[in-house]
C-alpha cells in the first residue's frame, strides 16, 4: 500500500469509527431510556433492554477496532513510518482511543457499563472536533519529533489522560448523584455514591504514577536531549507540573486529610481541568511554548533551533 | 486557664489548645510548627503551588524567552513595572514563588520525621490484639466446627503465613497484619522530593549554560572569551570549563521540496572533530538534533543553523578592510536572515553595510523575500552607511546591531538609497571612492548549546525513587486479618470468627472479602500440604 492510500484509510477509519461510536451511543440511549421507566434497585438480566446495553458493549468494542485502525493507517502513511501522535489531531485521536481502550479494559473488573453513553459521547464529541477543527494531512515530524522519546513520553501521557478522564467522568456523576434526590433514572441507577468515589480514586490512583512518568522523567529526559536543559518552565511544562501538584494534592487530600467524595470529586475536576486546558488552550494562549502548534514559527536570535519543536505534550 | 491545665495541653490536645495571642514564645514557636506542618497547610501550600506556577506562563519569562519579555515590556509601558516589582518575568525564582516551596519541604520535613519514628516503631511492633468483637469489623465471618480450637489457630497461622502476613499467636486467637511497606514508600516518596530539589539547586548552582555561533570549518575552544552567550550557576567558577576544542568540518541538511511540509529543513548533521583535552587524539563526531556529544561532564547540543555571507571589501585605497564570513541571523522558516558588516579601518571613510540575505530569492507582492530555505536563487540586499560607525570609542555594541548615530545613509544622485544586490560572485563599486564590496561566497553556520548540569542523575534518581515509592503507597494494601476461636463449656463445637481490616484508602472490599473466604475455606478444608 501507497503512502497516499494509508492516509486514505486512516480517513475511511475515522469516519467508520465515528457511525459506530454514534451507533453504541444510540444503543445505550435506548438502554437507558428503558430502564428510567423502572424502579432504581430493579435488575434487569434479559430482554430488550439488557439486549440494548449489551449491543453498546459490543459496538463501543468495534469502534475501537476500527478507531486503532485508524491510528495505524496514520502511521504507516508518514514516511518514515512513525507513532501516530505527532500532531493535534493526531494526538486527539490517539486520546480518545485509548479512553475507549481504557473503559474496555477496566468494564468488568469495576463494573462501569453504567459509563458507557458518557464515555462513548465523550469519544465521539473529541473526535469530532479533531476531525473539524485539528485535521492536519500526515506530514513528517521536525526534527527533535524523531526520537524514541516520542512513543514512550507520549503514549504515557496520553495513557494517563484517559485514566484521568474516566476519572473525572466518575467525579462529575458523583456531584450530580449527590444533589440528586430522583428515584429512578440515569443517577439513581448509578453505584452508591461510595463506589463512584472509590473507583473514581482507583482510576487516579492508576492515572498518577503514568502522569508522573510522562511528566517528570521521560519528558526531561528527552528535553535534556533535544534542548539541553531537562526542565525549561516551558508553558506546557509549567501545566503539566501544574496538573501533576493538584492531583497529587488530591490524593493527599484522599490520604491524609481523609477528604472523600464532594471535596476531592471537586479537586479531581480542577485536575482534569488543567489536564485539558494544557491540551487544548495552551497552543492557542502561548506563543513561547516549544510544545506549540497554534505559534507562527519563531526564529528569534535567542531562540534560533533547527527545528521549530513541535510535540504534543 | 490554670497553669495544670496548660501543661496538660502538651501539644496534642487540639481542643485543648490556646489561641495564639494567650502564648509565650515558646509556645508560639511551637503553634506555628504544628501549623506548618499540618496535612492542612500541606494541602494548601500545594495548591497555592500550582496557582503561583500558572503567572510563569503567561507572561513571557526573561531567562526562558528574553526577546518575548522585553517586547512584552515595551508593549506594556504601564503594567511593566508593576509586573517586574511582583517578579511576574521570573517567577520561578521570585521571592514569593520560593517562599511557597520552602514553606513546603519545611511542611514536609516536619511531616516525615515524625512519621518516619512512628514507622519504625510499627515496624517493630506486633500485630495487634484481636478485638473482642470481631463481628463488628467491616469484613466479618464466622463458622462452627468440631476441631479442637487450638488446631484452628495452628491452621489459621500457617495460612497467614502463607499469605505473607506478619502473623502472632494468642491463647484463643491468631493476629496477623501486612502491607508495612505502604508507608515505607509513602516516606520514600516524600523524601525523593527532597532528592529532586537538591538535584534540580546542584543544577542551577554548579552549573552553566551557553551558545557560542560557529561558522563551518572553523573552531571553538571551551574557554569563557569564546562565548557569545554564557550563563554560569551562582557559585560556578569559570576555571571549572573543561579544556576541549572542537571543529565543525561539515555540516549537511535536507530540505523537503514537497508535501505539506515543504520548505522544513530536516535531518541535521553536523560532524565535529574534536579534542578532550589539548593533549588527545582528535575524534570525530556527528552531532545531530537529540544527540548532543558528551565530553567528560560537559554536554554539546546542536541548536540551530544559519546562513554566513563571505565578503571582501576593499576600501578607496584598494586595501583589504574587511574579509571573512559574516553571520547573518534567520529571521524566519525560509530563512531570509538579517545582517551587519562593518569595516571602521576603510579610508578614506567607514564603511557599514546593512541588509538582508535571501536563500532563494523571489519577488512576492513587490517585496523582496525569500521562498525556500536552500541556497537555490541566493541574493545579498544591503544598503551602505558611512561615517563614525561608533566602532573606536571603546565600548561594546552588539555585532548583529549597526550604530547609526553619527553614521549617514549613502543615496544615489536620484536621491534613493544606495543598494548593493549582489549574487555569489558580483564586485559592486561603491560611490564617492569608497571603494569596492566582493560577495565571494557563502558559509553555514551552527549555533551551539555547551551546558553542564551537575546533579542531573541526583534529580533523576530522586524522581525514578519517588515514582517506586508512589507506586508502593498507592497499590500495597495494609491489611489486618484476626482469627477468634471460642468453645463453650461442655460443648464439642467450635466457635470460628474472622475478621479483617482493610487500612489503604480506596481499598476493593470485595477482594477483602473474597481473601477472608478464602481464609476461611483453608480453615474448614485444610490444604493438603498444611498441618
């Protein structure tokens, strides 16, 4: 296969990824909407509605295929072939596949198909916004891009910011159940605001260490290669550091201070909060960042590179 | 408050204790520490943390982005000197910013010490006694049995064993704990931080950091004079350099011509001959982006590259007054660069010249402008000053700036400015006898980063530890299981409780249970292979 015809696939995939994410979304919309008419505490093993949520299990598990084959047709249309994360919307899609992979991988072991039309509307709303406002065609990286640094820094980042995003997703429901005082419906159906807390810690718990790897030990590594000073209060940096104290603050908040539920949920979402807007808003705020994509290139005398450094995070 | 009551405060009584202003000093003293080093106050003084690093980046910072400040300050001539009295240009070693993580590790030292006692005593402590009440344990269960109590502890102990708990008999119970190495990693993690911060102070103390330009085939020796720009730590000493040399002997990139990057400039290499000391062999090297050369604790970074006319100018004499390689500085992506030469030895007047170069020269919109970055059209543009060039006073001027003051443009009979458009080759005669401007050629030049950073592996350990030790803290589980037998008089039955305690936060009650089932299990049926 050409170079051209793996971007062309990559594209198809995208596109095929996205109607069936929307397909998992509808089947868990018609899950739920069945199970709002029943009391909270009834389960509901078979028939219809149980059919529904299954059917959305399994479409979510096809749209991740597809969603991997996408990042694989990225990858393999780049010359040289490379990591499929060396852009904005390169690296939006390679978030939202592994929230997907990361909600598959932990849906049994702690129960979360109560998440399901959360996380697959999640998926599906950064996908579109990659696809509308980040699409860039495969171009090759700059030079500093090509490192071994890029697939270990990234996918640790990236990997931790879907453990943080599912996270967050429990912390935002655990508000909302908190409030609410309905019987039946989506948040009563939801675990006991006591699970919703735990797991929404076990996801951070998880999150933190690979944050902390992304962030304070490949990340100056590579920096110290390519730029000669391991850390440089780059923007992006500056947030990540940022992201990193205020998780660590609530799992010291969790551990210590024995700060559960309302108060950490609200720690938790500041986190997710910085998390993203270092994503997203500091290309667009910054133009110093070294990390930056939005910035024209800056070729300044102090600042003369031969690369204008591009990465991700 | 009578004065029994004072001393029966002592320091750990909250309810009991005075508010500041009923204290003598000792008694502040002591108020403030326990203040300081509250989880609270931890807790706060983290968060503020994140708050202070978020000004750092959005004003451009002087030491990271020096050109992005003074612009920032000449856009802003009233905020200016309210942001530079909060240290907004360098936050990070801002008083305020340091206040914050001094008060920190103070907050974490007077944490950890006193944790870490109370850990090595709990090291050494046994488990501890069964509670009466094992029913009243979150993880409870309990059966009857014929076996004679004391084989159920004997059972229930090896099973605990196995099970790699810390286990002590009693006369009618088994107590038996595990997961000590939680807090061993929490305490690792706290110090690594530690760890980092000496690392990160030997760093910016002992180390250095500077950029010298070099132009193609020529060299550079690690001595203060050569460096264009040369930070040292605060307590580093200049003799400390490293003796080396190095030579660029060639250097070599790749444009791409096409797709959607076309006009980046890719796969740079430099190769550099190079000496340790004045007394080795020569070795050879190709410096490439991401693989910067290491000689002894010095590390050389290939950072930039550029174009360097070479010109000759001979002044109304016909003598040499000016030949070599000029650097010019890029001033963007396709590499149209700015440049200065100056020859204040020409007679019968200076001569400067000023101007751009262009890699490939294009017309786009009526403006001069270079489109690639290969030298495939190159062109010189500069306009011509004479005059006092500033040059014999003494003192320094940037070679990148030329000085206008006493300096005037020279026009042409029409009135318009003099312009030399030079291609690789072309002689231009100057007006007024000044003489004659030759663009011989042109070189490439490197910008090179030479830094040290002692106490970059004490940083580095001091993070890989504190990610073990957070591991540790997060995933061990200490668990507390307790195993009460109990016979009624007269009765062959046997009475078994079991009860656990699950001391992590976040911990999965339902693997605590199934581990108390399965303890429970090896007791009704023992295995095989146990007593």
């Amino acid at each position: 296969m050409t170079n051209a015809s793996w971007e062309a696939l990559s594209n198809q995939a995208v596109a095929a990824s996205g109607v069936v994410y929307f397909l998992a979304l509808l089947a868990h919309l018609v899950q739920w909407a069945g199970l709002r008419k029943l009391p909270a505490d009834e389960e509901v093993p078979s028939g219809r509605i149980a059919m529904a949520g299954r059917l959305g299990v399994l479409l979510t598990v096809i749209a991740v295929g597809v969603h991997a084959v996408a990042l694989l047709g990225r990858g393999m249309a780049a010359d040289p072939n490379r990591v499929p994360w060396g852009n904005m919307y390169e690296f939006t899609l390679a978030g939202t596949f592994f929230v997907g992979l990361l909600y598959l991988v932990f849906l049994r072991r702690f129960g979360l198909e109560w998440m399901g039309p959360l996380v697959v509307g999640f998926i599906l709303s950064m996908m579109m916004i990659g696809v509308i406002w980040l699409y860039e065609p495969v171009a090759p990286l700059t030079e500093a891009l090509y490192s071994f640094w890029l697939v270990i820094h990234v996918v640790s980042a990236v990997i931790a910011t879907g453990a943080f995003t599912l996270g967050g997703i429990c912390s935002v429901l655990y508000l909302l159940k908190e409030r609410s005082t309905a019987e039946r419906g989506y948040l009563a159906r939801l675990p006991a605001l006591i699970s919703l807390d735990r797991i929404s810690y076990r996801m951070h718990a998880f999150g933190f260490p690979v944050w902390t790897f992304a962030v304070l030990i490949t990340g100056p590594i590579w920096a110290h290669q390519a730029w000669s000073s391991y850390w440089n209060w780059d923007p992006k940096e500056v947030w990540a550091f940022i992201t990193w104290v205020v998780y660590a603050a609530y799992l010291h908040a969790r551990a210590t201070a024995g700060w559960k539920g309302r108060n950490a949920a609200i720690v938790a979402l500041v986190g997710l909060a910085t998390l993203w807007f270092n994503f997203i808003g500091i290309n667009y705020f910054s133009t110093s960042s070294q990390h930056s994509y939005a910035a024209p290139v800056s070729f300044s005398p102090s600042r003369s590179e031969p690369a204008s450094t591009e990465v991700p995070l | 408050m009578s004065g029994l009551d004072v001393k029966d405060t002592g320091g750990r009584d909250r309810q009991a204790t005075p508010m500041p202003t009923d204290m003598n000093a000792r008694e502040l003293g002591r108020w403030i520490w326990r203040q300081v080093t509250s989880m609270r106050t931890a807790l706060v003084l983290l968060l503020l943390l994140a708050l202070g690093a978020i000004p750092g980046s959005i004003v451009p910072q002087a030491d990271v982005d020096s050109l992005g400040a003074s612009r920032w300050q000449e856009a802003h001539p009233k905020l200016a000197p309210i942001y530079d009295r909060l240290g907004l240009f360098s936050v990070y070693d801002s008083p305020w910013f340091s206040a914050i993580y001094i008060l920190l590790m103070i907050s974490l030292v007077g944490c950890i010490v006193p944790r870490t006692a109370v850990y090595w005593r709990a090291l050494r402590a046994r488990p501890p006694r069964a509670p009466m009440n094992l029913s009243r344990l979150p993880e409870h269960a309990a059966y009857t049995t014929t076996d004679a109590p004391d084989d159920v502890l004997v059972r229930a102990a090896a099973e605990l064993k196995r099970r790699r708990y810390r286990v002590v008999v009693g006369d009618d119970s088994v107590s038996a704990e595990k997961g000590y190495l939680r807090e061993a990693g929490n305490l690792i993690f706290h110090l690594s931080v530690l760890v980092v911060l000496v690392g990160f102070a030997i760093g910016g103390l002992f180390g250095y950091k500077g950029g010298v330009i070099v132009v193609e085939g020529q060299g550079f020796s690690n001595d203060l004079t050569q460096y264009d720009d040369f930070v040292p730590g605060s307590l580093f000493k200049g003799e400390d350099l490293e003796p080396f040399t190095f030579t660029i002997k060639d250097f070599e990139v790749d444009w791409l011509t096409e797709g959607p990057r076309a006009g980046m400039a890719r796969k740079f290499v430099s190769t550099l001959d190079y000496q340790q000391t004045p007394a080795s062999p020569v070795e050879t090297y190709d410096l490439k982006v991401n693989h910067p050369l290491t000689i002894g604790s010095t590390e050389i970074f290939l950072i930039g590259h550029g174009y360097a006319p070479l010109l000759t100018i001979r002044d109304g004499n016909g003598d040499v007054a000016y030949s070599g390689p000029t650097i010019f500085l890029p001033t963007d992506q396709t590499f149209q660069s700015f440049g200065v030469i100056r020859a204040p030895d020409a007679r019968p007047g200076e001569i400067g010249l000023e101007g751009e170069f262009f890699p490939t020269f294009a017309l786009g919109d009526g403006m001069p402008r270079s489109s690639f970055g290969d030298l495939i059209n190159p062109l010189l543009s500069m306009s011509l000053y004479t005059g006092d060039l500033g040059l014999n006073d003494g003192s320094g001027q940037s070679v990148y700036v030329l000085d206008k003051a006493n300096a005037e443009q020279v026009m042409t009979a029409d009135g318009k400015p003099f312009r030399l458009d030079m291609r690789e080759g072309d002689t231009v005669e100057l007006p007024d006898g000044l003489g004659t401007v030759t663009f011989d050629g042109i070189e490439r030049w490197n910008k090179i980063q030479i830094s040290r950073t002692p106490g970059k592996l004490v940083a580095l350990t001091g993070v890989v530890l504190a990610l073990i030790g957070l591991l540790g803290s997060l995933f061990i589980r200490p668990r507390r299981v307790w195993v009460r037998t109990r016979r009624d008089q007269g009765s062959d039955a046997t009475t078994v409780d079991l009860g656990a305690l699950d001391r992590s936060n976040g911990g999965d009650p339902e693997r605590g249970e199934l581990e108390l089932a399965a303890i429970m299990a090896s007791l009704h049926h023992p295995r095989k292979d146990s007593p």
